[in-house]
C-alpha cells in the first residue's frame, strides 16, 4: 500500500513541476534566455520587474511588458534581456502621497522600489493610473508622466496624464533609458526622438528613433 502511494505521489510532483515549467516557457518565450555563465561575454544585460500599483491590472501590466520587449528588441539589439516579470499588484499607500493628499509623489515610490533590486542588472518598472508629481521646473509639485533614478535601474510611469494610451510604451520606454542607460533628455530636442522632453504635456510627439547623439550610447 506504501508502495503504491509514493509511486502516485511521485507522479503528481512530476506533472506539476512539468506544468509549472511549461507555463514560465509561455510566460517569457519572447525573452533572450542566457545563462548566468554566459552574461559576461554577451555584453549589457538586465531583468524586468514590473510592479503594477492599485487597479493597474495584470492584463495592462503583460501588455506594456510585451510593447516593451518589441521596442528593446527592434533599438536597442546589443541589450539582453534575461526575464521580464510581472509583479503582484502593490497599494499606493497614503504615506507616498503629496502634503495636499491629490497626488503621489513620485521620488517616495521610487525611494520605496529601489528595495526590489536584488542583484545586477534588475530594472524596475512601477506603472500606475494614478497622477504623480515631483519638484522640477521651479514648482514644488509639478505633475509628470514618468520619473527615474539616472543609472539606478528605477523608474515609475503613470497612465494619468497620457491621452493616447496606445503610445504609453513610449514613456516607459523614455524613462528605461533615463534609469538603466543613464540617457539625459535629447540634447538635440528633436521631436522624433524617444528621450525628448515631454514636458509634462500628454500629446506625446511622434517618436519613432533614438536620434544620432542618443545613439551613440545604445548598445547595438
């Protein structure tokens, strides 16, 4: 009887481990998988984390995630990206808010993701629907799409302030160059290129490039 019960038990260990498996292949088959013993030899490398906040959903989290991938795949070729993955929703808590409680302020999410970088090369992704706010341009609560840490694999982005949502991948995309390649705004302000200065305004420009001085910094 003993006997029979291992055999069923090792059966079942095998097929959900086997299922397990087939769902993380499905989950990122559009990913560059590369061991950790080959990462040094094939040049910039990193991990996605995508922390969706309050009632951005799975669904719109796995969608920018795959807008992201195509756009990483088709201008930035020489960059590898090892997984991207989907975080459990998180609450934008009252603590992260402005002093008037109308928005939330974008440097204490990024202050409070800067906890989820593990290990070189992981890049994290805050996406919210909610309105989000930092000191620049001479105003103490300036309302913004997105912000990063130059170099610090950290970036929140918000739907808030973005008309057209169908082109959101572009702030994501804007401020993964701020935080994982360090890229300043367009030196050059060229409206076609994807490191222009929005402004805080939500008609995003026709970006369709890196422009040549962006470029330069891109691995390829």
């Amino acid at each position: 009887m003993h006997k029979y019960l291992t055999i069923i038990l090792f059966a079942l260990m095998v097929g959900c481990a086997t299922w397990s498996c087939s769902n993380n292949a499905k989950r990122i088959k559009n990913v560059k998988i590369v061991s950790h013993e080959k990462l040094d030899s094939v040049g910039p490398h990193c991990r996605i984390l995508i922390q969706p906040y309050d009632d951005f959903s799975h669904n719109k989290a796995l969608d920018v995630s795959k807008q992201l991938e195509r756009a990483l795949n088709e201008h930035m070729k020489g960059l590898t990206v090892t997984e991207v993955q989907v975080m459990p929703n998180r609450p934008l808590t009252e603590g992260l808010m402005n002093n008037a409680k109308t928005r939330y302020r974008a440097s204490k999410i990024l202050d409070q993701q800067q906890g989820m970088i593990k290990q070189p090369g992981d890049v994290v992704i805050g996406l919210t629907d909610k309105d989000i706010s930092t000191s620049v341009h001479g105003y103490e609560d300036w309302g913004i799409l997105g912000l990063s840490y130059l170099n610090k694999s950290n970036c929140v982005i918000s739907t808030f302030r973005v008309k057209d949502k169908s082109q959101f991948w572009k702030v994501v995309l804007h401020e993964f160059g701020h935080g994982y390649l360090g890229l300043p705004h367009c030196p050059n302000n060229d409206s076609s290129c994807f490191m222009v200065d929005a402004n805080g305004k939500p008609n995003l420009p026709p970006e369709r490039h890196f422009c040549d001085s962006c470029a330069r910094y891109i691995p390829k």
